[in-house]
C-alpha cells in the first residue's frame, strides 16, 4: 500500500469513527430519554429533543454512507498499484 493510500485510508477511518460517535451517541440519549422518565424531568420539550436526537441519528447514518463510498475506491487504487 502506497504511503498516501495508508494515509487516505486512516483519514477515511478517522472520518467514520467520528460519525460513529455522534450516532451511537445519540442513540443512547434517544434509548435513554425513551426507557428511562428520571432524563425526562430536566427537558420541557421532550418531544422536542427527540426530534434532534432522530435527526442527529439520520444525518450520522447518511454521512457515514458517504463514508463508505470512499473505502472501495481506496481498495480499487491499491489494487492497481501491485
């Protein structure tokens, strides 16, 4: 694997890994607002923070598809370097 390839490849990696986070992340404060009602007590507008969290959970999920476009590409461009 070419030196730029090796970087392409953990920039790609490091892009996902943060789109990661933000969805599990919002997973767990949507699965927490939903099964636990103590969470619910310091937010007025509850259905109103679900929203966010389903729309920050969306926007991750599309980002990291985008994501997955570039890995193939990287694959094919090694591939043609042997």
């Amino acid at each position: 694997m070419s030196e730029i390839n090796k970087q392409a490849v953990l920039l790609v990696d490091a892009v996902a890994a943060y789109f990661l986070h933000k969805k599990t992340s919002a997973q767990a404060n949507l699965e927490n607002y939903l099964n636990n009602s103590s969470g619910i007590g310091e937010h007025g507008d509850i259905v109103s923070e679900c929203v966010k969290l389903v729309e920050q959970i969306d926007h991750a999920e599309s980002c990291l598809s985008i994501v997955d476009n570039y890995k193939p590409a990287l694959s094919i461009e090694d591939s043609a370097m042997v």
